[in-house]
C-alpha cells in the first residue's frame, strides 16, 4: 500500500510539473518596436451584476471630496469629474483577479462613450504602481490613493467597482473580477450619459 501512495506522489508531481511549462504561444507578446508586453486577455470572466441589489447604496451620493494622485504626481479630486459617469476600480498590483480583469477594462474605455472616465484607483505607492505598468503597452488611467478610503468606498475585497453617475449617485457596484467590455455594462454606461 505505501509503494502505490509513493508511486502515486511521484506520478503526480510529474504530471503538475508538465502542466506548469509555458508553450511560446503562452508567452506575453510584445509590442512591435518596443519593450512593452500587452496585456493577456481572459474572457469568460463574466459579466459583472449591475442591478440595483447588488448595494443598498445604490442611487445615495457618494463622498467626492477624495483625493488621488495620477501617475505624474499631481492631486485630483474625485469631484473634479463630478458631471461626467465615473468608473472607479478600486485594485492592486499583488491581486491576480484584479489584474486578470484590467484588459477587459482597458476594451470598455474604448467602447464607452468618451464622456465616461476611467479611474483605477490602488492604495500602494507610487513606484509600485509605477513599476507594474512599466513593461506593459496600456493606456489605462492608474491613480493611487490618498489616506484613507471615503467610507463610502471601503469594501470586503479587491477588485471593487463603483458606477457613479453624473450627479454623484452610485448607480453600480461590483466586487471581484469581472468581464468589464461585456455588451450589457456599455449599454449601461451610455444609459447614463
């Protein structure tokens, strides 16, 4: 009996060390020029669930007083959009499920309507968030968080999504990763424009 438990031990780290060699199709692509990687996009992440049950916050104002700074290190109010539909994604460069959905993110910012804007908010420094975004090919707007979150933003985990709309009413909210360029989350968006 102990030499088919050993012999099965064995079998199977073999067959997860296989399983754990990346193929060359596997690899990141670079961009042609340049020494930027694009991002892997996953599909089948699912569509994030918009309807109003999702927070009991849900149409109530959210705090605009609070404070980021964009990667050139100036100050933006989150009240400097206030008129515009916000999409503010709260994440980290450490969570895998926040970084499996950015590429779906980054899609959404280009099947929006212009007036949407984009927010990735981390509350890590400045050189980590830097430091994460330099080897990749992407043009999203990553900001990082001054002191503490707002009340209205503090969640049970990362990614968080928060949909304000023009008036600075949270009119969506989603915790966990999410298939952001779904069909039903532009429409949503542009309704609310």
């Amino acid at each position: 009996m102990r030499k088919h438990i050993n012999y099965l031990l064995i079998l199977t780290s073999i067959v997860l060390f296989a399983s754990c060699k990346k193929e060359s199709s596997d690899l990141p692509q670079t961009v042609p020029g340049e020494n930027k990687v694009k991002m892997e996009y996953i599909s089948g992440l699912g569509a994030p669930d918009l309807s109003p049950a999702t927070s009991s916050k849900i149409g109530k104002p959210v705090e605009m007083n609070w404070q980021f700074k964009n990667m050139k290190g100036e100050t933006v109010l989150l009240s400097d959009f206030k008129g515009k539909v916000i999409f503010l994604n709260l994440w980290a460069t450490w969570c895998p499920p926040c970084k499996a959905e950015l590429p779906s993110v980054e899609k959404l910012m280009g099947l929006a309507d212009k007036e949407v804007v984009f927010l990735l908010v981390s509350n890590e420094t400045q050189d980590e968030v830097k430091s994460f975004f330099q080897p990749i090919d992407s043009s999203l707007p990553a900001f990082t968080a001054e002191g503490e979150y707002p009340a209205d933003f503090v969640t049970q985990g990362i990614p968080a999504t928060y949909i304000i709309d023009k008036k600075g009413n949270l009119a969506a909210f989603h915790l966990g990763s999410a298939q952001w360029d779904d069909g039903s989350v532009v429409n949503f968006l542009n309704s609310l424009k």
